[in-house]
C-alpha cells in the first residue's frame, strides 16, 4: 500500500459550538503536516459538516482504495461500537473499491493515555506554583 493511495478519516463526535472543533481541527493540520502524502480528512457525527460519509466519500474521490478510520474519542462508547459500524457499512456499499479499516478509538491508545496522564501532573504542579 503506498501513501499516494491511503486515507486517514478521523471521526469526532460533534457539537454545536464551532469552538468545540478547535483541538480537532488541530490534530488535523498536525498530520498534514507530518504526513503529507496522505490524503486525510476530519467527519463527526453530528451537529457539524462534514459528515463520516461526505468525508469518505471525498476520500474516495481523490482516489483512496485504503482508509484508515480514526474514532477521535477518549473511549469505545455506543457512538463507536453502534452508530460507527452502520457510517461504515454505508460506505463500503458506495465504494466497494475502497478498503475500510476501523481502528481503535484514540483515547485507547497507550501514547493518547501517557499524554493525557503527563498533563494531569502538570496540572499538580501548576497549582503549587504562587
């Protein structure tokens, strides 16, 4: 598999405030950056554009045959293991040609997990500080 044909599609949750987007939207330019021979793109799932399947299809269009999907949550709730199966199936019925992969969501990961802990303690040492 080579990068000219891999997407990354990482998928949030959503919100009504457009501020909410923010950090998302900041993960997304982070890996442009750092790798710019994949095409990625960021989905949520509601409240806010584009959806999983409008993004997936770009993917498709710019010519993804393989698209890792990156649930952008702390944790595998009901969102990922009910609603995010069927986005997929919807997708692999419009672009059989297209490989799917779900990946675990990014709260789970063990480098997500040391980052979130090494803030907290940083957290302890700024309110010690006068």
């Amino acid at each position: 598999m080579s990068a000219e044909n891999t997407g990354l599609l990482l998928f949030a949750h959503g919100a009504r405030d457009p501020n909410w987007a923010l950090p998302f939207e900041a993960v997304l330019r982070r890996v442009r950056e750092q790798a710019p021979g994949i095409t990625v793109a960021l989905s949520f799932l509601e409240f806010m554009a584009p959806t999983l399947i409008d993004a997936g299809d770009a993917l498709a269009a710019a010519g993804c045959t393989h698209v890792a999907i990156v649930p952008l949550f702390l944790g595998t709730g009901g969102h990922v293991r009910k609603d995010l199966p069927l986005l997929i199936d919807a997708l692999r019925s419009t672009h059989p040609h297209v490989t799917w992969t779900l990946q675990t969501s990014i709260g789970e990961a063990p480098g997500v997990i040391e980052a979130m802990a090494a803030a907290a303690l940083r957290a302890t040492a700024s309110a010690h500080t006068p």
